[in-house]
C-alpha cells in the first residue's frame, strides 16, 4: 500500500478515488494489524477523515465496491496504478474476510464514529463469525454484499457500456496526438494507437451495436481524428465479422487509423483538386520516417482506399474505403451537410461493384444495418424511435429501436420490429437535431 | 514462487540456448508443469505485476533489489496489471509467451508494439492480460500536470461522445443539420471536399421509396475475402509501387523529390534484406508499366527512369554489391544491378574494391560490361585501383576489343606487376607491334619478363624509336644476367643517334672487359664514327687485354669499311 500522497488534494475524479480507497484500505488493513489505541493507526484514521469528510458535508456519497476484478466508486469503475493496485487487493482481502463487498459513507463522520466501525470490524475479522459484521448497523456506514446477479448487472449494464464510450475516446484522442507528433515532424508513438485498439476490441465484445452507434454522434463530427477512429472501429467490426486474427484485425485497424491522416489539411475552402492530393500527402507523412513493412502497408492503403476497386484482389485499402465513404457522406467535416445514415449508406450501396467491392459493402451492411444504428427513425404507427440494433439484411425496415416519441410525448421503451406479430416498419429516418433528440443519451441509458 | 525462479531460468536459457536445443525445451517443460500444477485445482491462477516483483494474492515474490533484475519491471512499465492462467494451459501457449517476453526484453517487439500488445495480439487461450491504460503521452505519473490535462480532455470527449452537452437535444455541429437529400450545391461542395462524386442518377435514386433487398455475406464468400485480403498483403511491394508512381503525377517536383525517396528506402529496405527477387520484381513491374500503354510511353518512360535512378544511390549499391559475394545471391543481386542506367557506370567503377571475392568481383564487372562503360572511366579506375580490381578491369578491357587498348596502356605503369603483365595478356603480336609506340616505355620495366616480351618485340620491329627506353634500361644497375649485353647488341642493330650516345656512354663508363668489347662491337654495328675516338685508344695500346683490344680493333676496322662505303654516322 502506498501510503504517500495522502496530503494531495485530488483534482480528477480518477485520482480521488484511488485516493479514497487507499486511505480506507489502509485503515482496514492496520486494523487486522494493531490495536485501536496503537499509535500507528492515527495518521491515517486522521487522513481519511480529511479526505472523505468535506465530500460527504456536501451532500455527496461514497460508494466504494469491490466487485468481481473490478472496483468502482459510486458504481463508476476505479482505474488503479501501480500504487492503488495493491491497496485494492488489500481492501477487497479485509472486507471479503468479512463478507462485504461495499462500503458506504452516507454524512461526515465523527473520529470516535469512524474508531467504533473499525472496532468492531476487527472483532468480527478475528473472530469466528467473521461474517455477522454484515448484520451490523452504523448511522452513517453502510455495509452491503452485492449478489452475482446485480454483480453481473453492475459490470455489464453501467461500467461495460461506458468502457466502450471511453476506449472510443482513447482512439480518437491517441490519433490525434500522433497526427500532432507526425505534423511536427517528431516521430508518432503508435504504440498508444495499437494499444487503444485492442482497448476498444475488448470493450466493444458484445457491444457491436453500440460502438456502430457511438461512430454516428453528431458531437465530433467532422474532425479528422474522429473519423480516423471511427472508420478504425467499423473497420475492427468487420474484421471481426470475417474473422480475422487478432494481428491482422489489428493491422487492418491501424490502417483504417492512419488511412486519410491528411485530410485535415484541406480546410473549409477546397480548391478545386486539393481533395485529390490528400492520399499523396498522406503516404509522404506516413513515410518520413522510414518504409518498414507496416509503414508500407499503411502507405498502401492510403492510397488504394481512395481509388475505384480495380482488377487486383480486395484488400485493407478496399475494406476501409466502404466505413470511409459512409462516415464521410454521413459526418463530413463543415461546412458540408451530413446525409442521414441510412441515406449514406445507400450512395454506398449504390456505387458498389463500380467504386466499392459488392460484398465489402454487403458486409458492412450487415454491419451497421440499414438503418444503421443511431438513427432516428418514424415508425408507420407515426412513432419517433432510434434503432439500437442491426436488422438482419433479409429485413431492412425491422430492426430493434427505442422508441423515445410518441404521439402523447416523451416515451422510452423497447420495440423489436422483427418480432412476429408486430406490423409496425421503419418508414424513413429523420433529423434527430429539428426534433431535438438527444440520440447519445438513449442509447447509452 | 516456484513459478519466478522458473521464468527465470527458461529467460536466461534462451539468451544461452538456440530454439529447439534439448536444454531449453527442458526449461520450458518443467515452467509448464510448474503452471499447470498450480492451476490442478481448477482455479485461475493470478500473478499481480508490481514494479520490483510479481505478486500473488498481495504478497511480493523474491522481489528485486533493481528494476533491471526485476522479471515483472517490462510488464510493469508497460501497464500490465495482472497476469492470469487458467485451467487447460498448454506448453505451446507457455512457450509462445516466453519467446515474447524474451523479445520484449531484448527490444525486439516491432517499432509500433510493446511487450503487452504483443501479448494481446498473440491471442492466448489461457492466458489473459489485465492493463493499466495510461492515455497520458509520455507522462512519468498520473499525478503530472500533463497527465491531468489529458485526463480532463478525455473526460470531455466521453461527454460530448454520451451527448451530455446537447442541451434540448442538439449541439453546434448538430445545428448544421442533415441533409434528407443532396442538392447541386452541396454535389459541388461534396466533390471539393473529395467525398462523393455523385451524380443526377444519383439524387433520382434518393427518392425512390424501396429499399433495397440484400444478403450478408456467406462463409465461403467471407473466406474468400480474407484469403484475398492476405495475398494483398503479401504483394505490398508492388501495391506501394502502383501507389508511388500514380501519385507522382499528382506531385510537385518536391514532392516527387521525396516519393523517389520512399522508393529509394523500399528498395534499400528489400537490398538489406536480401530479397533480390523482389526487387527484381518491383522493377520488372516498374517496365512493365511503362510499357503498358504505347499512347503513354515517353512519360511513363520518363517516369520510371525518374524511380529507378534510386538504385544509384551509394548507400543502396553498396548493399547489393555486397550480395555479389554470396554465391547464393550473387546472380540474383547482379540481375538487379542490371536495371542500372548507363549513366551509373561510374558510380559503379567507384565501389570496384567493394566485392570481396574473385566471384563477386567478376560479377560486377559483366553487369558494368553489360553498361558499355566510356573507356576513359577504365583508364582512371585502373590507374588507382587495387591490383585485383585493376586485373578485373583488365578482363573488361579485354572484352570491348580496340576500345579497350587505354585502359590497358594505362595499366602498364601500374604499380603491380600482375597488373602490368595482365595489361597485355591476349593481345597477338601484330596487335602488340601496332602499338608499340605505347610501349616503349614499358621497355624499361622493373620486371625481366616484361622486358625481355617487349625486348624482342621491338628488336623483330627493328624499331629504332625504341632506343632511348633501351638506352634508359642501360642504365640501371639490376640488369639480369646476359641481359646488358643483349641490351648492347640490340642498340648497335638499332642505331641512331640515341643508341650511339647510349653505346658511347656504356663503353667509356663500363669497366667489364667482356661487356665494354661488346660496346666496341655494337657501336661499330651501328655506324658511330664519332666512337673512334673512343675506340683507337684501345685498339693501339699495348697493356690493353687481348678481348678488348680485338674488339676495338675489329670495331675501328668495320667503321672504316662503312666509311668507305659512304655509309655510317659521322
């Protein structure tokens, strides 16, 4: 356990929580060591009370939760360094002892308060019925074990859907910092980049629907480190919809990642043919540092993905041009109008087997939907909904949705337009900006 | 833990043992057992990485006194948290592992890769990574400012991506609004910002009311498109190849500057390698275009000339003369030096002293053979070459026939006599007789061989203009034996008014007696009147030895004959 820092006032929320709990493990911890009254517990006893009463005199809650491999604070997951780490496993070792796993603080505490719970938690630590500590009640500590039920719920309903958002925002903010490295003539780290996209492989398992969705938020439209990423994550949902091993998916991604790094350069005011230019500018800044192998495949492809499909085998370049294309109709950087998604994707449609491989851009299909998710679309019943799901190609106009209006007002319910029985069809999508929907929050909720 | 003392051992073992060596696979046995029978139990097994040490559930292993000695330090530094085996472990997966983790710490991972993202991408079944994702860009600690920075701009990207700040559901990008269908305007704006090419057809299509019906893709068309996927892959050289010269159209000289030099450093990278083949390929594939449209042919002509001229970098023709030394590669990298424009000849004749081998040297002088070098470039290389590089020159000369005489010429005062003897080799008698203007000088060779070749080439030529290098060659003092007098007889046959001062010289400074009566002699062959003087002294002398004063006396009575006859030189 690291018992330094405990002075520093926390300015991220990620840093207080690793804070709080190293101070709570702590105290547990010398707890099962020592006697109350011994000396050593008085610092950090002290040290706790510092950090956790001024956040509870403002009405806040402390919620801290081991569950699972994971811990969290207020059901938000703690990311540990290497200090916090062992406070974690020493945390979760003294309450597991005793049958919790969640600790409450509901209102400042008193130090006599706070000495009263530890004595008693080490009472129970060290005895034979460790785990009565459970039935014990305090005025302003709550204890709680969380089932394997609300476990399961805690991990994937909450902290998995936010893992995605975040492992996205790492993508698109590790881009970035490379395209400034590589426009500044320094050397790009794309070690970061790779570990991003593994990050956003994991997260994204069993969360294809939403990370499709994420790529379609209106809020960074436009900026090129956001398309990189998102052309990155449609492309890793392709890859993994073929199949593709873990090193080359993960190639392909780095590809998609660095595929139209110049774009950037074009600005607002075009002139005419400048647009034609970026792949060159492109491969020139992929390559000022060297032609390894992956240097080439990524020059390659910056290339090819911009060129109609010739007569020579589909590749990356190939692959990536299909989400490029749809992300640039559907979010193009201003001052272009974006089309709808399900629109964009039927240009795409349209130009395949002329500029586009047909069954990459059946494959995609299959990928993001036909209405793809994220949009807002109108029912035949005249309900307003967002699709959460890709429909099976075979039924387009089905697929699964929230619907969030309808003809009384705000709704927020499931709809599952595939299901036998049910007669209401997607008959257009919509602009979820004239209606005022906030589409992010619907499908994150 | 048994299991550290383990990794140890099979860590160390592979910087002592190559792969498959029966010491290590031992190693790597007993680390597998050692694993597996931890996890007998059915329970995963848990190592936390700390920085001096792995611990297990909390407790540090035999930790470190050093970060360098500490087994988990590279996965500390990379964010790995905790290392996880589960049940049904198999050797494969443990030896996989360790050859990453020894790559990893010998610095071996891939310039894009780190010990972890190797480990992710290796794909284990039964052994599973927990990391630390550190976003902050080179920041010591999550503490630093920097780190926080970054910290807060993620946080505010994650709320823009979850929509917190839409306020009444739309944001200022949202404002702009949606397009339901592409106007002419927006065609004009979509086309500069090189996103879409659409046409009228295109915005009809829009309107229509049917969706279209679609399958997803099968098994075997996805296997298809993976398989075609790979071989992409595998043709990238020429993939980047197309890439280079269908941008170099687009480019601005400095751009093209600088696209030649990315094909300069894929053929160097392919040189390096040793892949000869593929750049063979890459070039054959370079002509190939240019002859592909005859419309077009002068540009793309022009075009390819501008690509391959980086074959004549010094960097890059140093690699490939070096393949010509292994006789496996050798024809391979001469077939590629081929490609060479003419032009390069003699930044080719500068690295002559590169090939090591005879084999090697004879290589690169067919492929400059093979580009008709200016004779005059031979004539320099051999004045300054190594003897074996000059004896390899020699054999070019020899091949370009007339043309190749100066570099021969230039040849014969080089400093090895190997060389100087080579310089001729080959050529016949009327060939040498043709030239023997050039060869007077050699006349006076420092090596006996060479002189006595040309002695008798001049003396069957009766070429008198050989007499002053005879007349130097006299004047030395390393003369083999019979050589001065044959030296002697020769000037007198010659004449002339070199070879009389010459015979002069000799018979007054020469104190052999036998020697300075062949003097007498020869001077007397070649008609010196104004030797008399020279010779009457001995000729009447009483004391003189009875050789020499024959001599003399026979050599007085000859020039009388030939003055008599109105013949000889006065």
């Amino acid at each position: 356990m690291d018992p330094q820092g405990f002075d520093e006032a926390p300015v991220s929320g990620q840093q207080q929580a690793r804070m709080l709990l190293s101070k709570l493990a702590l105290c547990l911890k010398l707890a099962t060591m020592h006697r109350l009254d011994n000396a050593a517990l008085v610092p950090p006893i002290r040290g706790l009370l510092e950090a956790v009463n001024p956040l509870l005199s403002a009405g806040e809650q402390i919620q801290l939760q081991a569950v699972g491999e994971n811990f969290y604070l207020n059901r938000e997951i703690i990311k540990l360094d290497f200090g916090s780490y062992e406070s974690g496993l020493a945390f979760r070792t003294c309450l597991k002892r005793v049958g919790v796993n969640e600790v409450s603080l509901t209102a400042a505490l008193e130090e006599s308060e706070l000495r009263d719970f530890l004595g008693k938690f080490q009472a129970y630590y060290h005895g034979r019925e460790a785990k009565g500590f459970l039935k014990e009640r305090f005025a302003k500590i709550g204890l709680r074990w969380i089932g394997k039920a609300e476990e399961a719920g805690l991990g994937a309903e909450i902290d998995e859907r936010q893992n995605v958002v975040r492992s996205l925002a790492v993508l698109a903010l590790s881009i970035e910092a490379q395209l400034g490295l590589m426009k500044a003539g320094k050397p790009p780290r794309l070690s970061k980049v790779r570990r991003a996209i593994h990050g956003l492989a994991d997260a994204s398992t069993g969360h294809e629907a939403l990370l499709v969705g994420l790529t379609r938020f209106e809020a960074l439209s436009g900026q090129v480190h956001f398309h990189l990423a998102s052309v990155s994550a449609l492309s890793l949902l392709m890859g993994r919809r073929l199949g593709l091993s873990r090193p080359v998916l993960t190639e392909l991604c780095m590809a998609a990642a660095l595929h139209d790094l110049a774009r950037d350069d074009l600005g607002a005011q075009a002139d005419p043919g400048a647009a034609e230019r970026v792949p060159l500018k492109t491969v020139l800044r992929l390559c000022a540092g060297g032609t390894s192998a992956e240097v080439l495949e990524r020059a390659a492809v910056a290339f090819e993905h911009a060129q109609p499909k010739g007569p020579h085998p589909t590749g990356f370049g190939q692959l990536i041009a299909v989400p490029c294309a749809f992300d640039l109709l559907a979010s193009p950087p201003p001052p272009c109008k974006g089309l709808l998604p399900d629109h964009a994707l039927r240009v795409v449609l349209d130009q395949a087997g002329s500029r586009f491989d047909p069954r990459v851009v059946r494959l995609f299909a299959a990928v993001v939907g036909m209405y793809p998710v994220g949009t807002t679309v109108r029912l035949s019943s005249g309900e307003i909904a967002v699709v959460l799901e890709a429909a099976d190609p075979s039924q387009a106009a089905r697929p699964r949705v929230k619907v969030v209006r309808t003809a009384e007002g705000p709704a927020d319910f499931l709809l599952d337009l595939s299901a036998p029985g049910e007669k209401r069809s997607v008959v257009s999508s919509v602009d979820p900006g004239e209606l005022e929907i906030n589409v992010p929050q619907f499908l994150l909720a | 833990m048994e299991i550290c003392a383990q990794l140890r051992k099979v860590l160390d073992g592979m910087r002592l043992y190559a792969k498959g060596h029966v010491t290590l696979d031992g190693f790597l046995k007993t680390l597998h057992q050692t694993i597996a029978a931890e996890l007998a139990s059915g329970e995963e097994l848990a190592l936390g990485v700390a920085p001096l040490s792995f611990t297990f559930q909390g407790k540090p292993i035999s930790p470190a006194e050093k970060a360098e000695d500490s087994l988990s330090h590279l996965l500390f530094l990379d964010g790995v948290h905790r290392l996880t085996f589960s049940p049904g472990l198999e050797l494969l997966e443990v030896v996989r592992l360790m050859e990453i983790w020894r790559a990893a710490q010998d610095g071996r991972v891939g310039a894009t890769q780190t010990f972890a993202t190797r480990l992710w991408e290796a794909d284990f079944p039964h052994l599973r990574l927990l990391s630390v994702e550190t976003f902050s860009e080179g920041s010591a600690s999550e503490e630093s400012e920097g780190a926080r920075a970054q910290e807060d701009q993620l946080r505010s990207v994650m709320s823009e991506l979850s929509g917190d700040r839409l306020a009444g559901g739309s944001s200022a990008e949202a404002a702009r609004g949606k397009l339901t269908r592409v106007t002419q305007e927006d065609l004009k704006l979509l086309k500069l910002q090189g996103i879409a090419e659409l046409t009228a057809e295109d915005l009809r299509r829009q309107d229509a009311a049917q969706r279209p019906a679609m399958a997803g893709l099968s098994a075997e068309e996805a296997q298809a498109l993976v398989r075609e996927i790979q071989a992409g892959q595998a043709r990238v050289i020429e993939r980047v190849t197309d890439a280079v010269v269908a941008l170099s159209s687009l480019a601005s000289p400095e751009e093209n500057e600088k696209l030649q030099e990315v094909f300069r450093s894929l053929l160097l990278g392919l040189a390096r390698a040793r892949r000869y083949g593929d750049l063979q390929g890459t070039l054959n594939h370079l002509v190939a275009f240019a002859r592909g449209d005859p419309t077009q042919l002068e540009t793309r002509f022009r075009l390819v000339a501008r690509l391959i001229k980086a074959l004549e970098s010094v960097e890059l023709l140093k690699v490939l003369l070096s393949g010509l030394d292994d006789p496996a590669q050798a024809e391979a990298a001469a077939a590629v030096l081929r490609f060479l424009h003419p032009s390069a000849v003699g930044a080719l004749l500068e690295l002559l002293s590169l090939p090591q081998t005879p084999t090697g040297r004879r290589q690169l002088m067919e492929v400059v053979a093979s580009l008709k070098p200016d004779p005059a470039l031979l004539v320099e290389r051999v004045e300054r070459s190594a003897p074996e590089v000059a004896l390899e020159v020699l054999r070019l000369a020899a091949s370009l026939g007339e043309a190749g005489w100066a570099p021969r010429r230039a040849a014969l005062a080089h400093s090895s006599l190997e060389v100087r003897r080579a310089a001729l080799a080959g050529l016949t008698r009327e060939q040498l007789l043709a030239r023997r203007e050039d060869l007077y000088q050699s006349a006076a060779d420092p090596d006996p061989e060479l002189r006595r070749s040309l002695f008798q080439l001049f003396m069957s030529a009766k070429d008198r203009r050989a007499a002053p290098a005879l007349a130097t060659l006299l004047g030395r003092e390393d003369l083999v034996e019979g050589e001065r007098k044959r030296l002697l007889v020769a000037l007198g046959q010659l004449g002339g008014e070199e070879a009389c001062a010459a015979l002069r010289r000799e018979f007054s400074g020469q104190k052999e007696v036998e020697l300075k009566a062949a003097c007498a002699l020869a001077l007397a062959q070649a008609g010196d009147q104004e030797a008399r003087p020279l010779l009457q002294p001995f000729a009447g002398k009483l004391l003189s030895f009875g050789p020499l004063k024959q001599a003399c006396a026979e050599a007085l009575k000859r020039l009388d004959g030939l003055q008599a006859a109105g013949k000889g030189r006065s």
